[in-house]
C-alpha cells in the first residue's frame, strides 16, 4: 500500500487506528492473570508506539514491512498468553493491509486470522461458527475497507490528473484563440490602412503633382503645393511601414513562395507535403500574400486533419493576369455539397459544403456542422475580397484539390513583363481530377 498520508482524513483514521490498538492492549492488560501477560501487553505497546512516532516507518518500505513483522510477533505472544489479545486482531488487520504490498498484505492478513481463531480456540474456547466467523468477518471487512479506499484513491488521483490536464488544454486553448485574434486584427489593421490611409496619401500625391504641373513659373503657390506633396509622400511611407509592421511573422522573413515553403517543410504528421513553385514570382501587394498564405494553411490543415493523405503538394503559379494557389492530396476524398457523405466527414469538413463537383467563390456554402463551417466560407471570402475564385473538386477515395485564383492588381499589372505560363499544379499528383487554367 501506500505510505504516503494521502490526506488529513487519512492521517486523522491512521491516530484512530493507533488509539484502538493501544487501548485493546490496555484492555488486555487489565484482565491479564499474570506478570507475563503484562509484559507482552507492554511490548506489544512499545512496538506500536515506536512505529507510530518514527519517521521511518513512514518513509521506507522496509523499515515498515520490519516495524509490521516485529508487531504481528509481539502480538502472537500476547495472544499465546491471554484470550483478549484476540480483539487487537481487527487493527492489526487495517496496519498489515496499509504498510505491506498487496501481494504480501492479503496472506499476512490471512494468517493472522488463522492464528486468532487458533488462540481462541487454544484458550480453551469451544468450537463453534462464532470462533471462526468473528476473526475471518473482521478481516474481511477490513481488506473491503483498505481495498475500497486505495481504488477510489487511485480513480481519484486519475480523475485529478485529467482536470489538471483539461485545465492546462483549455489555457493553451485560450492562449492560441488570443493570439489568433491578435494576428487576425493586426491582418484588419494592416489591409485597412493599406486601403484607405495609404490609398488616399497615394491619390493626394499624385493631384498635387498634377497641380503642380498646372501652375504658372513663378507661382507663389508651389512652394507650399511642393511641401504638401512631399508632406504627403513621408506620411505615405509612414503608412507602409506600419502596414509592413502589421503583416503575418510568416512573410516578415521573405516572400511569399518562401513562407509556403516553410510551411510544407513544418508540417506535422505522415503526410509528405512538397511546395512547387511554377512562374516568374511578382511582387504582390501586402493583402494578396496574406490571403494566399492564410488559404494555405487552412486547407493544408485540413488535409493533415482529415484527409489521411499519403502525400499532399501546394503550388504557386504566377501567371499572365492572375496568381493561382492549389493545395492537392491523395486523401479520402469527399462528395462535394453531400455533408453527409462517405468522406465527408473525414476529409476537411468546411469543404464538404461545396456545391456541386467545383465550387467557385461565388456560391453559397451551407455551414457543416463538423467543426463550425468557417473554414471554406472564411478562404471564400478572402478570396472574394480581393476580386478572386475558389473552387474544390473531390471525389471518395480520389483525393481532394482546392485552388483560388487572385488577378493582379492594376499596378501589378502594368509594373512587369510576363511569360505566358500556364499551370497544372495537379498533375504531381495521381488524382482523377480535371484541372486545366484559362
């Protein structure tokens, strides 16, 4: 058994204990006929007294498993001399079942109810049920009693294990919502300064510039058009420093083709993912990296979630008026816009809303029940947001491909010379899945 006092009410029970015993041996003791009696009642009380105030009994096995042996000793010489020793039997069960191992506890407990019944018997006692009954029934209750108490014990403490473990889940959970929240407001920040403060300094700068083209030589007026032009043109580098302050961690490090590539390298689990990368990379705004990465690692969550792939690629593809992201794997597949369906629930369960066998960022998606339904109506929108598609194909067993195209933004646009690329990110993989860019 344990030697540890588990709690208060186990070290109050544990005095009781010891009371009970010394006042049987006191009991024992004053009925005794003879000086031997009494001595072996005074032994059996020192021994007792010895093991209750030392610190070692408490502490090591052996010096309780050699404090138990040298009492059951001196309480069958007591026994061997008076009758009343019999009632010390039932404490000494409870002390035997508390310091010894179970394997040793239970035929030590049997032995001394043998030894009981034997020296009743011995004292001249007739033979009846009640000789034997009384020591057997005390045993028994008393290995129900030590029994019952370390099981519950034990449910107890793994009961406590799992509370401190919900405890600590649910703090880790909170902290990560509360980062999560963070990034995603920091993202808000970000896109809406870029839209509105550094579009609107952008616009101001250029009128000014245009007014002062329009001035005549000379004019008193262009001093101060050029220090509002030039005013304007600090607070907008201002703006995109704090945007560029307010982006993801994940693209504080590079560019966009080399966070995705990070992410495919750190994914957990079996599943190999691999990152492709098919055209010349442009520089794109702030909010297109952002979307695409978050995208990214939506779906590849998902995939390494449900999907049980074996293999799983993301690709990149800049191309003549729009850049692609595909995330493709050879996991179960699902029956796009069945949620019900064989695999849907074990492929990414935002997915399995899509409607029809491609679904692009324009249709509808019921929310799926599986976990919450944000997943593909949040990468709908983003991909909305900025003028693109998303769209799913997946078939049972065939895998499962999620591509959104985004085209560029005019300044984009006009600001580079592309090769025709054309992209079939898809095709790394086995998947019966048609798809082909326009």
């Amino acid at each position: 058994m344990d030697l540890r006092p588990h709690s208060p009410v186990v070290v109050a029970l544990r005095l009781c204990l010891y009371a009970l015993f010394a006042g049987l041996l006191a009991f024992a003791a004053a009925r005794a006929d003879g000086p031997a009696t009494v001595a072996a009642a005074l032994g059996t009380g020192a021994v007792l007294a010895w093991g209750a105030l030392s610190p070692a009994v408490r502490r090591s096995r052996r010096a309780a498993t050699g404090w138990v042996a040298a009492l059951t000793a001196s309480w069958l010489v007591l026994l061997a001399l008076s009758p009343d020793a019999l009632w010390a039997a039932f404490p000494l069960y409870f002390l035997q079942l508390h310091l010894l191992p179970v394997r040793w506890s239970l035929p030590v407990v049997g032995a001394t109810a043998a030894a009981a019944v034997a020296g009743f018997v011995g004292h001249g006692a007739p033979l009846s049920p009640g000789a034997f009954i009384g020591p057997l029934l005390g045993a028994g209750v008393a290995v129900a009693t030590v029994l019952g108490y370390e099981a519950l014990y034990r449910e107890s403490e793994r009961r406590r294990e799992l509370i401190e473990e919900l405890v600590a889940t649910r703090a880790e959970l909170a902290e990560a919502e509360r980062a999560a929240g963070t990034l995603a407001e920091r993202e808000r920040l970000a896109r809406e300064i870029h839209d509105t403060l550094a579009q609107g300094l952008s616009s101001i700068q250029l009128l000014l510039r245009a007014a002062q083209r329009e001035l005549p030589a000379g004019s008193p007026a262009a001093a101060h058009i050029e220090q509002a032009r030039a005013t304007a043109q600090d607070n907008l580098a201002e703006a995109r420093r704090f945007v560029r302050a307010l982006t993801p961690p994940d693209l504080e490090r590079g560019s966009l083709a080399g966070a995705l590539e990070r992410l495919c390298a750190n994914a957990a689990g079996t599943t190999a993912v691999r990152f492709s990368l098919s055209g010349t990379p442009a520089e794109l705004p702030t909010p297109y990296e952002v979307a695409l990465l978050r995208i990214a690692q939506s779906a590849l969550g998902n995939t390494l979630r449900h999907a049980r792939a074996g293999r799983a690629e993301i690709t990149l593809s800049f191309m003549d008026t729009a850049v692609a992201l595909d995330v493709v794997d050879d996991g179960v597949g699902f029956t796009p816009g069945n949620p019900g369906a064989p695999g849907a629930g074990t492929e990414a369960a935002p997915r399995s809303t899509a409607d029809g066998a491609t679904a692009s960022a324009a249709d509808g998606a019921p929310r799926d029940a599986a976990d919450g339904g944000f997943g593909l109506p949040a990468m709908r929108s983003r991909a909305r947001s900025l003028g693109g598609a998303l769209t799913v194909e997946s078939a049972p067993g065939q895998g499962t491909a999620v591509a959104v195209t985004l085209p560029y933004p005019p300044a984009a646009e006009t600001g580079r010379h592309r090769a025709a690329t054309k992209a079939s990110p898809s095709e790394h993989l086995p998947l019966p899945l048609s798809r082909s860019r326009a």
